[in-house]
C-alpha cells in the first residue's frame, strides 16, 4: 500500500512535478436528495433517472487535477435514511471533507408534510434541507475539526419547484463557513465544480500522511482520526 | 382431432401503440413520466388471471418497440360478424345468456367492457360463446393510454357519445346486440358521424329500440320478435343509464327464457387438456414467435423511420403528422399449435396424466445448468404437469414439492411454489383484506421515495400499478409488525413477492410475511446493529473456514464485511442482483434454508477470489461497490451439494458434539488434539492426532514446524476435504491455534464445542488409549 501512495507511482500522465494528495470525502444528506447522483456524474459523467437507494454506503474514487497538484477523491456515498444514521461516524471518522446535500425542491418536506398535517401525525423533520443542517452540526461537533465541509442544493434543474431560496442557504452556508453551490446531478450543472472547489481547499501540505489504507484501518477499529491530511 | 378446422387455432394476438406523451417528460418529482405502455401492461397483469367459461383467456401483453403493445388471448369459433346465418329466436336467447353471463362476472370484479361489439363475441358450432378482447377498455386506462378512440360508433351508447358513462353504458351496447341479432345489422352503410347524431337523436325517443327498428324499416320483424326477448331489448335501450337493467336482472330473465341446453363438450384429451398458459408457454419454447406471425400477416408493418417523424414539432413539443395508424386495427393474427403438437408428438399418452405414486422420472436435462433446462421444451412440459398435480394436493404435497423444487422449479408456476415452500395457506385474502394499509403514517415519505427506484428496470414494478401495490405491500407489513420498522431495502427484499404475484396481492403479503422470520429474524428491528454485526461475524467466520487465504488477506487490509456485506444480507441480495437473478438464488434459498446466504457470501468471495487477493483495500471496496458479473448457478451449486448436516454444522466454527459425532462415523474428520502430551497419552479420542499447543510457534506460518505426522495427517485432510477439529482442554488456546491454521490457509477449521471433556462424558466409547509411535512427536 505504501508503496502505491507514493507520488511517483500514483502519476497519471508522467508528469515529473505533480505530487498526489488522497482525500477521504464523505456525503451526508436525507435520501432520495441525489448524493449517489452526485457521486455518479462525478465520477463516471453518468446519470440514471432511478439511481437505485443505498444501503450502508458505497465507495468510489476520482481524481481531479489542480495546476500543481493531483487531488485523489475516496468518496464515500452513505445511506440517506435516518435508520443508518448511526453507520454515519464510521464513515465521516477520519474524513477531510464532506459534502452535505439538500433538495432544493425540498421533497418531503412542506410538500408532502402538509398535505398530511390534516391527520396530526408527529413528523420530525423531514424536510431535506432542514436534515442537511443537522448533518453540518453534527460534522462540526464530531468530525475532525479540520474537515471542509460543502453544502449542496441538488436538483437546480428543478427550479420552478424551487422550496428552498438560494440566498437563505447562501447565508446559511457564510454563516457555518462552508462551500455552498447548487448543483444539478442531471444536468451536471456544478457537479464537478463543487468538488474542485473542495480539492482547492483542502490542504495539500507536504510530507503529511493520509490515505485509503490508513483512513480504512480507522475505520475499522475506530481510532482518532488525524488531524493532518495528505501526501506527497 | 386437427380435422376440425375451428380448434386449429388456439390463440390469437392482436396489437396497437400506446400514447406517447407529448410535451414535457418529466413528473413534478424530476422522474420521467411513466410511459403509456408501462401503464397498460401493469394494468393489464389483472386481466391474465381472468378464467371464465364465457371469456377467452388472456394469454400475454408484450411492450414492443415504439410504445407497441400486443396483446395474445385464447380465440375460439367465430365472430358473431362472421357467421352470416341469422340464429333462431332461441338461439339469440341463448347467446345473450352466454355474454351476459360473461358482461355480469367482469363487472363483479369492476371491469367495465365497452368495446362490446359483434366482432369480440365469439361463438363455435355448438353455439358456446366466449367473449375477445374484452379487457381493452380497462387496461388502457379508459382509453386514456391509447391516441385512438375505443369501441365501434353503433354500439355507443348516448352517454359515452356525450363523453361520460359507467357500467350500465355495457347494457345498452348489450341490447344493441340483441337487436340486431334479430333485425340484422344497424346503420349499415353510415359513416360514424352520421351514425352518432343518430345514437344521439334517440334521446327523444320514448322506445329507442321501436324508433331504432322503425328507422331500418324493420318493425314488422321486430314486431315478430317473441315478447320476453323483446322486453329485454327494450328494457336495455333505456335512454337513462339508471334505468336500464342489470346484467344480474339480465341473467336471470334469459335464463328463464333459455330453452336451449348446450351439448356438453367432452374436455380434450391428451395435449388439448393442458392449460392453456401452459400450452402457449411451451409454444413459446419450441420457437413460437408472435411477432413474427403479426409481421407475416402485416400487423406490424416495417416502414422506414423517416416516415414516422412528424411533419411538425410545435413549441410546446406536440407534434404534428408522422403518425402511424391512428385508429385501432381491429385484424387478429391467429396461431396454431402445429409446432408443439409435431415437438411433442413422441410423447405417449400416460405422460399427460403422471400420477403422485409413480417412480419420479429422470430427465437426460437435469445435467444442463438451470437457465438452459428452463428453456426446454420437453423438460419444461415434464416438469410443468408434474407441478401442477403437486400443487393441486397441496398442503398434503408439501414435502413432495419441496423435493421437487430441490432440483428446479419451472418459471411459470414459480410463484405457486414460492408460496407452497414457504408453507403460505388459509385464507390470505381475507387476512390481507383486513389490514389498514392506507392511512398515512410517518413512514411514508421514505416508503414514497424509495419505490420509484427500487428495480425500475422491470417493466411490472415501474408502472404506477406496480407503485401503488408495492407501498401498499410495505404499509401492510409494517402494520401487522409493529415490532420491526422501514429500512432501506426492505422494499428491494419485497419486490421479488410483487413481481411473481402481481395480481395476487394477498399471497405476495403472505410469502412476506413468512419470508422474513424465517430468512431475516430481527434484521427490521429498529435497532438491528447487533443482529447484523452477529450474522456479519458469523460470515466472516465461515469465509476464514473456507477460504482461510483470502479472510486472511482482507483482514489484513482491514476490509471488514460492515463496509459492502450489509445490502446482502438485510435484502437476501435482492438489492444487489437484479430480478432475473434473485429468482434464481431464492429458489435455492428456499428449499435449502436460512444458513443458504451466508454460502452465498462466500460463493461471491470465492468467485471474487483472484481479483480480491490482488487488491488493496480501494480496489476491493470498488469492486463491491460495483459488484461485476456473478454466476449465481456456480454459487448457488457448490452448496447444494454439501449436504445439510453438513452444512449446517459449517456455520459456526464451533462444531456440536452430535454433528460432530456423524462427521466421525462417515470418516469425514481429521481431530487435533493439541493437550499436552501427558493428558493425550493417557487417552484421546481414536485417530487423533496430537500437537501439544505449547509446542507451537505461532509466528511461524507453516505446517511442516508442527512435526511430520502432524504436517502429513494436516496435508491429507486438505486434500479429502476433510473437517479439521481441534480438540482442547480449554477454549482459549483452541481458538488461538484454529486462527493460526487459518493463517497457514488450512480451510474447513472448527472447534469442539466443549472440548475434550465434554466429548469424553457424552461419549467415553471414543476414547482409546494411544499405541506408542516412536518418532512422531
């Protein structure tokens, strides 16, 4: 495993001056927000209409190239329902960015809710983007305190739907320092935008440790996460 | 028996194009509008369980290319519009019984015909009638899903011109069949407006069928006409829909009227009496092709592409010109069975007829894999009679049915069976009738958007009636177990029961219901972390047990099964596989039990096998992640054939003392005893071999460190594919020295259960005093 992280095998192109830097990301949101969407026009520049739920979590990678530097995404896409809730930390432990998705529709939310609400059944809250500031909460207390955080509002290509403003979310996000895009997995509008600007946040310091082997290990037996990231 | 020209012809297909919607694609929920067809073939599911003496049986609703739906039905006789002799007072009496009968049960189960014409009622020489194609109306939504308008313009009734009516515009189509059965055709050489305003004229009629009959200068014929009939003419041609009888009123006057018996027709014999399903199933395997016959008979017609492009594409998307056929083409392509009677012409005719006590045959087909046997004609037409007579004696059949499923279960009654191996019986319907499943609960919105991506690709399931089903399916297990709740997957893990009983509802719920205790206890309870970390430990147990090299390696890279091993299990992989797949791999797991997917696992590691030794842990993660071609037969054959004693003691490391004992008696184990040297002296367990524990270097990973008999006796039981037992006096060091062999890629590697003290108070007849070998250690 060393030896696959060191800068010179991991060269794409053989380019003799870029270094690689491995990032662990992870996205958190209420499902059917389109996070394996997101992850799926990222990485494999596909979209599927029924992208099937995910149960647990799925892994994929990609790699981004900045002017200096090659940025290696290991995406964990977790499941979206409330119940694997408690799968989450095993999978943000360790992580150097996330990305937190809402709905901008808001599907679940008023739409739906209220048309119930005439039956008086006690609903958490379920609407998406209210779920997504609670995920940026619990990243805050819980994650590493070094974790770049970005907030996505997926879905723009509904935007006659539009539930939720882009400003309110935009303050929101200046208010919690976090990146904030609308994205639209459909149409890939900001998909690959979005995670350029994390890989541009990240710190990408010299020497630092990091990686799939060692980000796995903690997984597994649920050590501290690093605070450092990265590679050389 | 083929010199009757009418029975040369089984079924027929007749075939039209769903409406395309025009415009915008997308629902309000970002999904694509659910095509026309779709619609139409979930609907029309209901119409392939209709038996009725008087209505063709549905046979088929295929979706072709371009929205092309076709539609395969039992035919029979000739259509009323083809017999030219007129029929007798009597006779008429006689039919109208017949299709009332037929009009009364399809509105019994809220089917509103509409369509009803002279060339949809079928009647043979003998004078039986069966109506065609009567379900038109009811699974193009109303006509909704089709650009075409449905039914024949003279059969109209006043309100359906006016665009509107319900089941009594049946009745006055009825009674227009009536009357011209005893005057002769209405409105012959009219064009359909004209014809319609005439329809439309008869609202100021005081008696539309004395107005109808004086309008084709028939009254003196129909004064002619017997009273009765002529009363229940009259008494349909009710210009108020709620004043016109009903077909039960109908029934019972013509039956009272009906002096006519029919001849009872001697059921055929032979491949003639076999279900129809099953006729046009084996059809279908001998190389029948519907298409092909449509094609032949210019049904679908093959024009360049060029010329169905519209001539004109307005803003909003709608398009104009370019259509193809814009009205319903009424042609039926009929087939014979020709093709299957030649296939299977060799067969004698006891074979139709296979008795419960007969020896079971051996088929040659039994060696070829499972998707190979289910294409075969003859195997499939064995297999196929032999079920059915199983499953007419069942619950009594129980245990024959599961013997037979052990060796395959023919597609076509999957569902049957499914049900009968997992013991589903009583009244389903009622207990299933009984169950809220409409009141909104909290759980919806996440039942709500998980069904439209739940195995879209299957064209049942994607419809809006597999939708509406499916959530009704989750709402009333949800209900009726309070103690477990919704998590992702279970409506993956309910889609397999939908898909195989479409139309039956109650028997899906039911094989539900009785799936998941038995496959899946506790995995919905609302904590199930320790369920699921108990059942994933037990995996990874049985993968060090069979493959120690490769649980080795992942355990090295850390790649624990929580990671990609959850949707497996909690779904009983059907989350992971598609439809075609998951019905193969429950039929294993049915018969053989709940141990069957923790094989599964493994079978998938060992298929993986190569791939996963290479790889670090990103490459395995993405590997599970897009899980690549599995062979499920290869999977699911390496465990069929160990048997289940066998393979029951194999879940657990941990060997019990009787399963224990019967690997003894077959010679099917190697024991290590790894006591000290004294203890085994003084007596162990006969054939054992010794390795004393403290002798062991733990760090060295080879056999040979353990001695030459040790290594030699190692080595042999790996190549019998023997169980290695390690015997012990305490647990500890057992499970220590099980890891170490594990380490050395020794499989098949369990623990006494209790050790040697236990065995040796249960059964001391085992225990021998060792021979003194000089040399061995």
């Amino acid at each position: 495993m060393a030896t696959n992280r060191s800068g010179a095998s991991q060269r794409p192109n053989g380019a003799p001056q870029t270094k690689v830097c491995q990032f662990k990301l992870v996205l958190l949101g209420e499902s059917a927000v389109g996070k394996s969407s997101l992850v799926l026009r990222f990485v494999k520049g596909q979209f599927h209409e029924y992208q099937e739920s995910t149960i647990g979590a799925a892994f994929l990678t990609q790699t981004v190239c900045l002017d200096d530097t090659t940025v290696k995404f290991e995406i964990w896409d977790t499941a979206g329902q409330e119940r694997y809730h408690s799968l989450a930390p095993m999978y943000y432990r360790g992580a150097q960015a996330a990305i937190v998705v809402y709905d901008i529709t808001n599907q679940g939310g008023a739409g739906v809710c209220g048309m119930r609400a005439i039956f008086t059944i006690e609903l958490p809250t379920r609407d998406t983007f209210g779920r997504a500031k609670n995920w940026v909460k619990e990243l805050q207390r819980q994650a590493s305190p070094s974790i770049v955080i970005a907030l996505a509002g997926n879905k723009s290509d509904l935007a006659a739907k539009r539930m939720v403003e882009f400003d309110e979310a935009q303050a929101y996000a200046d208010e919690n320092g976090l990146l904030f895009m609308e994205t639209s997995a459909k149409t890939a509008m900001n998909v690959n935008d979005i995670f350029l600007a994390i890989a541009n946040k990240l710190p990408k310091s010299e020497g630092a440790g990091g990686g799939s082997a060692a980000g796995a290990r903690r997984l597994a037996d649920g050590e501290q996460p690093r605070s450092s990231t990265c590679c050389k | 028996m083929r010199d009757n020209n009418e029975e040369k012809y089984i079924f027929a297909a007749c075939t039209y194009f769903a409406k395309n919607h025009p415009g915008e694609t997308c629902g309000s929920n970002g999904l694509p509008l659910t095509p026309s067809s779709i619609s139409i073939l979930g609907r029309a599911q209901r119409l392939l369980t209709i038996q009725h003496p008087n209505l063709c049986t549905y046979l088929d609703i295929i979706r072709g290319k371009h929205e092309r739906i076709i539609v395969v039905t039992e035919v029979f006789g000739k259509s009323l519009e083809e017999w030219k002799s007129k029929f007798s007072f009597d006779e008429v009496i006689n039919i109208g019984l017949q299709i009332s009968e037929a009009m009364l049960f399809l509105h019994k189960q809220d089917i509103v015909h509409r369509t009803l014409a002279d060339g949809n009622i079928l009647v043979d020489s003998s004078g039986r009638v069966k109506l065609f194609n009567y379900g038109m109306y009811y699974m193009t939504g109303g006509g909704s899903d089709v650009p075409f308008p449905l039914g024949l313009p003279r059969y109209l009734s006043p309100e359906t011109i006016l665009n509107g009516g319900g089941p009594a515009a049946d009745i006055w189509t009825f009674g227009i069949i009536l009357l011209e059965l005893c005057i002769g055709k209405l409105w012959q050489n009219l064009k359909p407006g004209p014809i319609l305003r005439r329809i439309l004229t008869l609202v100021h009629a005081a008696n539309p069928a004395e107005r109808i009959a004086r309008e084709h200068d028939c009254f003196e014929a129909y004064k002619l006409v017997p009273d009765h009939l002529r009363n229940i003419i009259e008494k349909c041609l009710k210009i108020y829909p709620s004043e016109r009888a009903t077909f039960e009123e109908l029934v019972e006057e013509l039956s009272q009227a009906n002096v006519k018996t029919l001849v009872d027709v001697k059921k055929p014999r032979g491949l003639m009496g076999c279900k129809l399903q099953y006729l046009y199933h084996w059809w279908q395997l001998t190389g029948g092709d519907i298409q092909a016959e449509l094609k032949k008979n210019g049904l679908i017609k093959n024009s360049p592409p060029i010329l169905s492009m519209p001539i004109a594409i307005l803003l909003d998307g709608c398009t104009i010109g370019g259509k193809r056929g814009a009205l319903f083409d009424r042609r039926i392509a009929k087939y014979s069975l020709d093709l299957l009677k030649t296939r299977l012409s060799h067969i004698p005719p006891q074979d139709f007829y296979p008795l419960m006590h007969e020896r079971r045959r051996d088929y040659e087909a039994v060696a070829l894999p499972k998707i190979i046997r289910e294409r075969d004609t003859e195997y499939q037409f064995y297999r196929l009679l032999w079920f059915q007579r199983l499953l007419i004696g069942y619950p009594y059949t129980a245990q024959y049915i599961r013997a037979e499923a052990e060796i395959d279960i023919p597609p076509l009654v999957r569902g049957d069976v499914w049900a009968a191996l997992l013991g589903v019986k009583g009244d389903i319907e009622e207990q299933y009738e009984r169950i809220d499943k409409e009141t909104p609960t909290p759980t919806d919105r996440q039942i709500d958007v998980d069904i439209p991506r739940c195995h879209q690709y299957c064209w049942l399931l994607c419809g809006s009636a597999g939708h509406r089903t499916l959530k009704r399916l989750l709402k009333a297990w949800l209900l009726t177990n309070p103690q477990y709740v919704y998590w992702q997957g279970l409506d993956s893990l309910t889609a397999p029961f939908l898909y195989l009983n479409f139309c039956n509802e109650a028997r899906a719920f039911a094989c539900l219901s009785a799936f998941v205790p038995k496959f899946l206890h506790k995995f919905f309870l609302k904590d199930n972390s320790a369920v699921i970390k108990e059942y994933l430990a037990k995996f990874w147990q049985m993968a060090a047990f069979h493959e120690p090299e490769l649980a080795t390696h992942l355990h090295e890279i850390n790649f624990v099964p929580e990671l990609f091993a959850i949707p497996w299990f909690l779904t009983m992989f059907s989350h992971v596989f598609p439809l075609h797949k998951i019905v193969h791999l429950w039929d294993a797991l049915l018969v053989e039990g709940p141990a069957l997917p923790l094989f599964m696992g493994v079978g998938i590691l060992r298929q993986l096998r190569d791939t996963l030794l290479d790889s670090g842990f990103n490459e395995c993660i993405l590997l599970f992640s897009d899980l690549p071609e599995i062979d499920i037969g290869e999977c699911v054959k390496d465990i069929v054939e160990i048997p289940m004693e066998v393979l029951l003691s194999e879940i657990s490391p941990r060997i019990s003392m009787s399963d224990f004992f019967s690997l003894t008696c077959q010679d099917k184990c190697c024991v290590v005893d790894i006591r000290s040297n004294l203890l085994y002296e003084k007596s162990c367990i006969e054939g054992s071999v010794n390795v004393p524990y403290s002798g062991v270097q733990l760090g060295q990973r080879d056999l040979r460190a353990l001695g030459l008999h040790a290594h030699r006796a190692l080595r042999d039981a790996v190549t019998h594919k023997n169980t290695i037992v390690i015997a012990s006096a305490e647990d500890e060091t057992a499970q220590l020295f099980s890891d170490y062999l594990v380490k050395c890629n020794v499989p098949r590697v369990c623990i006494l259960y209790g050790g040697i003290s236990a065995l040796h108070s249960h059964v001391p007849s085992l225990f021998v005093v060792p021979i003194k070998k000089t040399g061995s250690k």
